[in-house]
C-alpha cells in the first residue's frame, strides 16, 4: 500500500472514456506500472475491474460537472479517450456526436488550461479523405464522414489550447475489453468460420490495425515522456481487411475458402468510410519508443484472452 507521501509525489492521471476499450486497458496497466495516481471517469457507474485508482462518474458533454471535476480532481495529465465512435450513428445523430466529440473536448481543454494539465487526446485516421496510405503525421486531413469532420475540429480545438498538449492518432483498435460484448474483425472471423457461416470481405480497404494494449502503451509513453505534438500510434502491419481475415483464419486453422472477396460498393452503410488509411508510425518510434505488435501476435495475445474469459 502506498504511503500519503508516496502519492503526493506521484503524478495525477485523469483518464475520460475508462469504462471503454481504451479505457480499462489504460487503467490495468497504468495501475501495473504503479507510477501514477490514477484518476478513472465515465458515464455511469464503474465497469472496470480490479483496484488501484479512483473512479469518478462524469458526463463529459456537461460544462459544468466538468468544471468542477477537474477543478477538485487537478490532474497533471489528462488522456481524453471518451467519444462517440460509432460512425454510423454519428452520422445519424450528428447533435449528439458534435457535442460527445467537439463540445466535451473544449470543456475539457479549458478545465485543463486552468488546471495545466498536460491534455493528451485520442484521435483517429477517418479524419482524412481513404484516397492513399500509409500516412504520416503531416497528412492533410479531409474527412469523408461526420465522425471524422468532428475529430478533425476536436483536433483543432486542441492544437489552439493554451496547455501542453499532444494528439495520438489511431486506426482499427481491436481487443477484449471485460463486461464488454464489442466485437471486432478477429472475434467475428473466427466465430463466422467456426460456425461454417461464408463471410463477405472487403479487399479495397486497407489500415494498420492496432491492438488496444499498443494504443494504451503508446499514450502512456507519451505522458511518461511528456511529449507534445502529433504522434502515429497504431500496429505495424498494412492490410486490408481480406488479408486480415486470411490472417485470423490461417491462425486459428479454419476454412478460408468461407471468406470471399468483396469491394466496398457491396455494402451500403450510413457513413461513407474511408478506403485507403493506415499509418507510418516512425515517429511514435523513434521519439517515444513505441513497438506495437505485428496483427499475428496480436491475435495470439487475444486468443489467450479468449481463453481466460471462458475458464
């Protein structure tokens, strides 16, 4: 247990978004390093497991319970990973996504300007235009869908802030999150195969998939670091989504000739996605020290997963 002197001495970290994905991966192992005082908030009640942070319940789209939040909590380090991500329903409800994803962001960024916070905010590669990759961190962004316009301004709103900030940019997170029934491309490939069921996949698609813990441990170097500016955090492997598919079923030794070749004009989805992603993450590399794992290893990582969730 740690003394009264020991956590004034470490640093506080205050993460919004904890009950997602991102979320409790950042707490489980923010609470393994044991560095800093962890501060964990979201909507509701706690959904995350284990001890060793404080959780507090917060609706980010609220200017005034921010305000005080964060005037009480006074965090050295903020990583803002709470948004509406779903980008069909942004597109269909864009008066929620603008205030999830734009107006929490300028709440928070004034909360920490006032607090001087170093604020660290989660982005996303469907803030550019799908027509080339892999890109790098001076891409020009134009977004093709309402989710990404709102990013896009989020992102703005935060390189305008006047506290030390960074931006970590993502693509395609996959992982097992606890008490969570989200799926993704590796637990749906396999569950589609084992059932005999023939799936449909795009091959006109491409991005570097990332597994969650990578992204967790790429914004925990940034905050370690300190380090301002844009960073690339993603896995290191360009694919499309048939190759991931390929991929996933070679691995788990199941029937490939189930998955077949499709383009996107197949499948009709409210928002419009982005084609050609991806990201060059030499930066991230070379700056903060991030290795992210290959697609392969990173299913091994989830098949274990998939096994201790059932035992």
């Amino acid at each position: 247990m740690a003394t009264a002197t020991q956590m004034k001495s470490k640093k506080k970290i205050f993460i919004t978004g904890a009950n997602g994905l991102l979320g409790q991966k950042l707490v489980a192992q923010l609470v393994e390093k044991g560095d800093f005082q962890i501060v964990a908030s979201g909507k509701g009640e706690c959904r995350l497991p284990g001890d060793g942070f404080e959780y507090v319940p917060l609706d980010i789209t609220n200017a005034a319970e921010v305000e005080k939040s964060l005037a009480s909590i006074h965090p050295d380090i903020i990583i803002h990973g709470g948004a509406m991500t779903n980008v069909d329903q942004c597109e269909l409800n864009q008066e929620d996504c603008y205030d999830s994803n734009v107006n929490a962001t300028a709440y928070l960024i004034k909360a920490a300007e006032a607090c001087e916070s170093h604020f660290i905010f989660l982005s996303t590669d469907f803030i550019f235009s799908g027509e080339e990759g892999p890109l790098d961190e001076n891409a020009e962004a134009a977004p093709v869908n309402y989710y990404g316009e709102t990013k896009l301004e989020a992102e703005q709103l935060v390189m305008g802030s006047k506290t030390k900030w960074a931006i970590a940019r993502t693509v395609l997170v996959f992982g097992i999150a606890h008490d969570m029934s989200r799926t993704n491309i590796v637990l749906w490939v396999k569950s589609s195969l084992e059932a005999g069921k023939e799936i449909q996949v795009v091959d006109d698609q491409f991005r570097t998939p990332t597994l969650a813990e990578d992204l967790a441990a790429g914004c925990i170097l940034i905050a370690e670091k300190g380090a301002e500016g844009i960073f690339n955090i993603s896995g290191p492997d360009y694919l499309s989504a048939y190759e991931m598919a390929n991929i996933t079923a070679d691995f788990f030794g199941l029937n490939k000739e189930l998955i077949k070749r499709a383009d996107s004009s197949t499948f009709s989805q409210p928002a419009k996605r982005p084609l050609i992603t991806g990201f060059v993450i030499n930066k991230a590399r070379e700056q903060l020290g991030f290795e992210p794992k290959t697609f392969r290893a990173a299913i091994g990582i989830l098949a274990k997963q998939i096994i201790l969730a059932r035992s």
